[in-house]
C-alpha cells in the first residue's frame, strides 16, 4: 500500500486510485517569463520519481502539467525586452524544456498551454456565471468567494486570516476585495481574446482548473504544486472547481517545499533563483537531480552550491561501483549471511520508502547502505556475488531515481511493458487473477499483444512509434 501526504486533510492516507489501474496527475506548470531556476526544478524531479515509481507498482500513469503562456508578467517582460510575448513565452518554454531533458525528467503525457484552451475556459467560466457563483463588472469577471463555504479548507484558515497582510489586486467593481478575477480585460494593445464580456484574457486559477478537467475529467487522483501554490493558487482553484462539477476535483493535494537561499524563498520574482543553466555548468545534472531528491520532498531544502558539490562526492562512491558492478552476470550462489540477505531484499526495502510518501531521502539511505554490504561482501571474498547483487540493485534504484551516470533514465514505452509483465506474472503466481488480468487488459488498451507460452507471456506486438 502507497500512503501519500494530502494537504486537504493535513495526514499520510493510503492511496486508492478513483480508476485503478491507472493514475491521473495534474501538476502546475511554470509562467515562461524569465529563465527556468532551480527552484522548478525540485517539482519537477519530485514528480518524475513520483511516476517511475507508481509505474513500477504496476499503474499505468496520465500526466498534465501546463504552461502559462500568457500572464501579465509575460506581458510586462516582453515590453521590457522589446519582444512579441509569445516569442518571449516560446523561447523560455522551449529553454524549461531543455533543462527538463538535461536532468533526465520524463516529460508530462500533455503540455497544454492556456492559449490553446481560451474557448475551454470561457465556457467554463459562462457555466459559473449560470450558477450565480460568479459576477460581472465592468469587462472583467470575479468569483465570488463569500458564497463558497468551503472556501480555505486547503489553507486550513479563515477567510480574514487568508488574506491578512496578503496583496489583493484592487478593482472598483470587485464587491469583495477577497474576490479573484476569471476574466480581466486588456487594451487592445495587449494579447486578449474577444469574449462575451468583452477583449481580455483569463485569471490565472481559473486555466488550471479547466486545463486539469479538460485532459483528466471532472475528478483525478494527484494535484501538484509548490507549497506557495497552497493559497491563493490553488484554494482558488479547488473553490473554482467544486462550483462547477459539485465534487472535490483531486482526491490528495500534494505538495513539495520550498528551495530557499540563506532561508530566503528563491524565486523569480525577488531576483535570487539561481538559473538552472547556469548551476548545470558548474554540476553534473545527476548530482543536481539526485540533490534535491536527497531530503523528504515536503522538506524545505536550502540550496547552497557546496552542499550540492559535497553530495556529489558521496554520490561518485556509488558510481565507481557501478563501473565495477555493471558487467556482472546475475547472482548464481546463496550466501546466508546478514549482508547478503540485505542485498536481496533491497528492492523491497527501496520500495517500502516509495510507498512512505515517496522518501527519497530514505531511499538513498538504503542505496548508500547497499553499498556498504557489496563493500562487506567483497571483503569477506564473494565479490562476484556482491558485485553481481550490486549490479542488479543500482540498476533497480536508478529506473527510480535517476542516480547512474551512464544509462538512459528515460522509461520508454516497451520498457514500461515489460515491467507490467513482470508484475503480471508476479499476481499469476500469487494467483491474483484479478489483478493479472486488468494488467493484460491495460496492455492492450496500450496497444500491445500478449501470448501466453508455456516458457512464459511474451509481447507479440507493440504500437508504432
């Protein structure tokens, strides 16, 4: 069983998926008006270990995670360039994209971008009107969060205590000054669209929650975001949501913390976020990655370039081992010894901290520890046995959390096969029939074909690239 932190009610719940075997995930993407900062990418790591793993557990995974191309941060940065603003988002969406690649993140099933959905999102906008939960002034449209009820149950606060000391955008038309803005109207000068209240473009909550029910329907399994996305972000959203399909939109609302500086927030906009491409000139992106996988995702990490720097010291140990373990052939002999019983059993140890809400931090405990007993075993002269489990082991770890140098960190679509065929044949044995055979129907539904052998199943056929 996976247990998984959900913000909303504040506990470690087990994770039951709404339509087993698949995973719906939904992550907010970034606003592409400034170079991409490591701040990014903890998220996105986060979130890629988060699907290695599901998809190891035998869950075929959908992923969303968006961009923001269009904002008025981006309409004020392209002025202050001199740039068109969709150049400007163009070319920062293709550099995040980049830098994704570089440290080895598995891209999202879909990308949408907000101008892509502008119909999707005054549609949904029009719904909230119709159900009187929304009102117009003026060009632009507000929510109106005095009628939400459960408005701040994400936050765990009052609506007065939400929005003490918090800066809200100032509108004569507002009947409340905690009322979020749908739709806000442009000069014809700026980027908009022709709506029915008039030239403009939409609020930022309200892209998410249509993006999110547009390519994952009315309900999914996991929301992501920074813990900054808490309020207003993403409470606004959840009220959003609830009023247009009357039920919670995520069934966990997940959250990594913060990247500091000095325990400063890095971000864009207080001019300290370190750019990724600049701190991948200086660090290898394994040692970047596998850093900020090094505490508890819900942990703040406070980023300094020598502690990343030490960390890669310790992490080097591990890939001189796998220079030493890698052409080994799989283990042939049983020594019952402590060591060597560890060394078997790490895969499911390893995996028992996934399931703990995703520990990294206790997964490469496990990975360093492992390390130590090849080391032990080598010692106690069965080093083709230690060195064979080593192999097998790192390999294991590494289609998780990305930690080896040398290998493609990429699951692509066979490999994912024939990962669910093993898990497959792991519920024939148990006699899981149930289980097996929702396996092999997802195969199909993927477009692979599955014969059954006396020697074994083997895949017949794949989709086409």
């Amino acid at each position: 069983m996976i247990y998984i932190y959900d913000t909303l009610t504040r506990q470690k719940r087990p994770f039951i998926p709404l339509k087993p075997p698949e995973v719906s995930i939904y992550v907010c993407g970034v606003t592409p008006y400034a170079e991409a900062h490591v701040g990014h990418a903890r998220p996105a790591v986060m979130w890629d270990v988060i699907k290695r793993h599901l998809t190891r557990r035998g869950y075929f995974v959908r992923h969303v995670q968006n961009f923001t191309d269009i904002d008025d941060k981006i309409v004020r940065q392209a002025l202050a360039e001199h740039e068109d603003p969709k150049a400007l988002a163009e070319r920062y969406m293709a550099q995040y994209t980049d830098v994704m690649q570089r440290l080895r993140v598995i891209p999202p099933d879909y990308a949408p971008r907000v101008t892509e959905n502008i119909p999707q999102i005054i549609a949904f906008i029009t719904e909230l009107l119709n159900k009187q939960m929304a009102y117009v002034s003026g060009h632009d449209v507000y929510f109106t969060v005095t009628d939400d009820g459960t408005y701040g149950q994400l936050s765990g606060r009052k609506i007065e205590d939400l929005y003490a000391g918090v800066r809200m955008e100032v509108h004569e038309g507002k009947r409340a000054p905690q009322d979020f803005a749908l739709w806000k109207s442009a000069d014809d000068t700026e980027p908009g669209w022709v709506s029915p209240w008039g030239y403009g473009r939409p609020g930022w909550h309200i892209e998410c929650s249509t993006m999110a029910a547009q390519y994952l329907g009315r309900q999914f399994d996991l929301h992501g975001g920074g813990l900054d996305l808490v309020f207003p972000h993403h409470e606004n959203e959840r009220a959003q949501s609830m009023g247009y399909f009357g039920c919670e939109p995520a069934s966990y609302w997940v959250h990594n913390g913060l990247i500091t500086q000095d325990n400063v927030k890095m971000s864009k906009s207080l001019g300290n976020g370190l750019g990724l491409r600049e701190i991948l000139e200086q660090i290898d992106p394994v040692v970047l990655r596998t850093y900020l996988l090094s505490v508890h995702y819900r942990s703040p990490l406070d980023f300094q370039l020598a502690s990343a720097e030490e960390w890669g010291r310790g992490l080097q140990r591990i890939w001189r081992l796998w220079d030493e373990a890698k052409n080994q052939p799989a283990p042939s002999e049983w020594v019952d010894e402590p060591w060597a019983r560890r060394l078997e059993s790490f895969e499911q140890r390893l995996a028992e901290c996934l399931d703990d809400d995703f520990n990294t931090a206790k997964a490469f405990a496990e990975v360093f520890e492992m390390a130590h007993d090849v080391r032990y075993g080598m010692a106690q002269g069965h080093g083709a046995l230690a060195l064979a489990w080593a192999r097998r082991n790192l390999q294991a770890a590494d289609q998780i959390l990305g930690l080896l140098p040398e290998t493609s960190q990429v699951l692509s679509l066979s490999t994912m096969a024939e990962r669910l065929l093993s898990i497959r044949e792991q519920a024939r044995a148990r006699r899981d029939f149930q289980e097996a055979d929702a396996i092999r129907n997802l195969l199909a539904k993927a477009g692979y074909t599955i014969e059954d052998t006396p020697e074994g199943p083997r895949i017949l056929s794949q989709p086409s690239a």
